[in-house]
C-alpha cells in the first residue's frame, strides 16, 4: 500500500453524482502508463450526510459530527490529504479540519477563489450558482472578499430555479431542460454584471459546461469548483507544481 | 452512519477507469430522489495492487496479500458487503473471502455465469473477452463448467490485440481505433461458434456495449460483467429482489 504519491481521501456522496465527476476526473487527469502509476484515491460516498442547505438555514440537523467521522475514517484507511467535493458542505469545514488534525484538508471554496485569480486576474464580479445554503453561508462572498471580487447571487426567481436543477441532478433526473434553465440564468448574471459564471456547487458542471454561457455573441468563462479542485488534488498529491 | 441499505464496499483502482465506471453505474442505478436515498458506498482506488496477469502466469508478486488488506480497511470503514469489478482479480479472491469473513462477497465471475443464464438461458459458448490472468487461472472456463457452457477464448493473435486494448483503456488512451479492434474480435468468436460474447474484464465494456456486434446482420448479445455486478450488489445492498 505504499506509493510515492499521497493517497487521496474524498468526503464524498454530496451528492453520489458529483462524486463520480469529482473521481472520474481526478482519474482522467492523472496521467498513468499502468494502473500502478494512478493515484491511489479512497472515497466515502455517504449519501446520508444531513442536507447541507436545510442545516444552514436552521431546518434540520447538522452534518458537522457526520462529517468529522467521515474524515477520521478516511484517515484510518490511509488518507495522507482530504478532499470534500461539495460546497455547501464547507460551511461545516470546521469539523473537517478538527478531525483532520495534521492530514491537510485542501478546501474548495479557497481552491475555487485562487482559480479565479489565476484564470481571471482582472475579474470584478463573479456570478455565482450555488445552492441556498451555500448563499446564505456567505462562503463564496467570504472567498472573494480578500481579492475585492463581488460574488454576485441570483435573484430570489432565478435561486429558485437553480435550487430546482441541483436537486433534478441530484436525483439523477436532469435533462436537456434542466441545463437550459441553468444556462439562461448564468446568462442574467451577466446582463446583471457579472463577468465570470463561479460553477459554485458540483453539480452544476453536470449541466452546465466552460464555453456555454455566450452573452450578445461573447463567450462568458465558467469557473467549475469541481474541476479547480481536481487540478489542485492532482498537483498537491504528485507534488507537481500548483497548476495556473 | 446508519441507513437501511447495506454498505457496499469496493476494492477497486484495477484499473481506476473501471472502478469509476462501475462507480458510476451503480450511482445510476440507484433510484433516488435525494441524496439520503442513494447507497453509501466506501472505495479503495487503490491502482498500487500488483498486475493480476503477471502474478498468474508467475511473472509477479502476488496481488493477495494487497486485496486481504483491502477488504479488511473497507470492512473496518464500515462496508457490510464486499464487491471486486475485476476479473481477473478473482483468481486471487480467497485472500478477501479470508479477510471478509462474515461480511459476504458478491464474486464477480458466479455473479456474471448466472447473469449469462438468465438471459440467455439456451447458450451453448460464450466468447470471452478477457485479459491473460483470466483466461489462464480458466476463471470463466470452471465459472460456466457447471451450466454445460463453454468458454471460447480468441486465438492467440486476437487475444494479443484483446490485451492491447485493455492497457490502452488502463492508460486513458483508448480511442475508436481501440473499440473497432475489440469489435472485430468479439465478431471472430461469434464466426468461430459464439452465440454471445462475454465482457469479461471491467475494461472492455468502456470500448465495447451491447448492441455493437453484429455478425450477417444478427445482433449478438454482449453480456458485461460490470452491469451483472452493478444489478446485483444494487439488489443485495437495497433488500430488492435479484434481477434476471
């Protein structure tokens, strides 16, 4: 069980679906002749986790203790680095990062921030597509705040609509509707302002995609969390340079 | 942690695109209208376990020691049933009927033998599509023995292309010139008396699907062996009754 790369812990099943894209697209992005050279990545997908969103806003139980044993268990079965691919659930990181003790926890919301400012240096507003929880945590408004990027949200409509879609996606129930939906409210961030799309909970990426969002025959960027995590994992856990 | 499916555990990374296609499968096969309603499901990805093939044709160490430790680190995360979507791996399974004890296995090769005789229950010889360790621990040979079933293997220079493929698949690499490849194969075990081709290596069904050999116009079953184990860990895990 030895390797010279860190093994890979997920915090995963928030839900099942962006965990597949999460692992499929850390798998994709390593490069490997043979299995041998992939990184070893150990994954609890435990669907069971408390909503996120109903905890935040006061409506149901917290995930937080769920979540430390989550971590610790990761930890027991050899997770040398930790990885949570879902936002909501970083307004509880706290408990994470307790349970994690040494075991560097790379966080999303953070990873999500510093790709922007990679990609996007000149960036004044990002919109942003997340769930309800992830909102009224102020996770990405916190985010943004120390590189003065405005973290621009829906309006309460158009929140509606992509609450509606995350769920569809979560319940595997998405479709050609569902990602047109999403697609024509990035599209009224920007008309609002906006001048980069912030893919700020993982399931959006499952239908919205980087070169969708075209507003008056311009291509608007589409920040995935998904995927500037996956490229931060892959860099801190071969020890590549930080991609960006 | 509690829920009142089964806790499926995967030994997986052999090889990490498999792992993340039977991942996925099972995801979506999963009825679910929120992620509390999903299976928990823990993974080791662990790409490290030593080459099966090579450890049967004596080439290598052997991979048993690694996949009892497994099954033990997935047992201790909490999996309440065990499964390996690798083929070839099964020659080494005592080792994780050893490490599992209680906890049941669901064995990938009986699992795709009844799956085989569900469907087509007037089968008389199955090509079989798998990687050398397979066909030389006679995996499928002894699996089909007891249903009168033979195991057509392809000819030694088809087979070669077989293992071609399969590393391309391991390595990322497989394009449509890999899936055209194992096509014609499966179509020469169909000339030469196979009335279905069995998948029978958790990486043929990301180049080959059912519905994509056709022989004098006839199409000809192919049965893969992740979709027989994804249909019954799903029943075994959620209490339903078993499919077929």
């Amino acid at each position: 069980m030895t390797t010279a790369h860190k093994v890979v812990g997920v915090l995963g099943g928030m839900g099942p679906d962006s965990t597949v894209d999460f692992f499929a697209k850390l798998v994709a992005a390593t490069y490997a002749e043979r299995d041998q050279d992939h990184l070893r990545i150990v994954i609890d997908n435990d669907p069971t986790v408390p909503d996120r969103t109903a905890a935040v806003e006061g409506r149901g139980p917290s995930p937080a203790p769920h979540l430390g044993a989550m971590a610790r268990g990761l930890i027991a079965q050899g997770a040398e680095v930790l990885v949570m691919p879902c936002n909501g659930a970083h307004a509880f990181r706290s408990a994470v990062l307790d349970a994690a003790g040494d075991v560097p926890f790379l966080d999303l919301i953070e990873t999500t921030v510093a790709a922007t400012r990679a990609r996007l240096p000149e960036v004044a507003t990002v919109g942003l597509l997340a769930t309800d929880g992830t909102l009224a945590a102020r996770l990405y408004d916190d985010g943004y705040a120390g590189d003065g990027v405005r973290a621009l949200p829906p309006t309460p409509a158009d929140q509606a609509l992509v609450m509606k879609a995350i769920y569809a996606v979560k319940r595997g129930r998405s479709d050609a509707q569902t990602a047109a939906t999403v697609r024509a409210v990035a599209e009224r961030l920007v008309l609002a302002g906006a001048d980069a799309i912030v893919a700020g909970c993982t399931e959006i990426p499952l239908v919205l995609r980087d070169g969708e969002v075209v507003v008056d025959g311009r291509s608007v960027p589409v920040i995935a969390s998904t995927d500037a995590l996956v490229a931060r994992t892959v860099a801190f856990a071969t020890g590549a340079p930080p991609p960006g």
